[in-house]
C-alpha cells in the first residue's frame, strides 16, 4: 500500500485554520528581522482561512490589486493600509520588551474560579483583577 504523504503547505494551510495557530504563527513572522516575511504570513492565513480577496478588498477599503501588492515579496505597505488589514481581521499590532521577558502565570483551577467570580463582581477583566493582586 503506498502512503500518502502530504507538503508543508497543505500542513501549514490546515494548522492555520485555527484562529490561535494563525496568531502564533503571525507573531512568530513579525519577530524577523525581513519584514517582508510578516506580509507573506499574512497572505497565507488569508489563503489557509479561506478569505476572499475581493470581499476582503471591500471590508478593509483597500483596493484588491492594492492587497495583492501589499501581500507580494516586494510588498512594503503604508502604516495605514496595514492597519487596516490587521483590523478587518480582527487583529492589532503590539509592542513587548525584547530585553525583560514574563513568564506565563500558571494558577490552579480553583483559585481561577474565585478570581474570575471576584472580577465579575469588581465589573473588571480577569486580567486587570490578576494585575492589581500582584502589584500590591
């Protein structure tokens, strides 16, 4: 019996349906130095998640010829037209230091259970209560 192996591509395209695989890997491609490897990104979770361009062009007031360049090697898009794509995804750009890294918290279940019942209370994000607890 002959195997059937699948490319990288159809493996990437498929890992990329998956809204959290798409940021990491979209987060993962604006930490390269080449820019241009952030656009190419772009453009393949807009193929894997199956975005139509057009209706794309339309949602993000961007012309489609103009988000075929903006995606292409040679892409190199204004602020604003970046913006505006990352927005019709429902995405945004944001800035960490690059010389002091956080560890992820890791909490129990019960604990998260009475911090998520408290900020509810509070009318605040789960975030914003778990920040107030440790800078005290």
């Amino acid at each position: 019996m002959k195997r059937k192996y699948r490319s990288y591509e159809e493996s990437l395209f498929e890992a990329l349906k998956d809204h959290d695989e798409a940021l990491a890997y979209l987060n993962a491609a604006l930490g390269d130095e080449d820019p241009r490897v952030f656009l190419l990104s772009l453009k393949d979770v807009l193929t894997a998640q199956g975005i139509e361009i057009s209706s794309f062009a339309q949602e993000s007031n961007i012309t489609r010829q103009n988000i075929y360049r903006i995606l292409s090697k040679e892409g190199n898009p204004r602020w604003e037209s970046l913006t505006s794509l990352l927005n019709t995804l429902g995405l945004q750009i944001q800035l960490s230091d690059k010389k002091r890294t956080i560890e992820p918290l890791t909490i129990d279940k019960k604990l998260l259970k009475t911090l998520s019942k408290q900020a509810a209370k509070q009318g605040v994000s789960l975030e914003v209560l778990i920040h107030e607890k440790l800078s005290k």
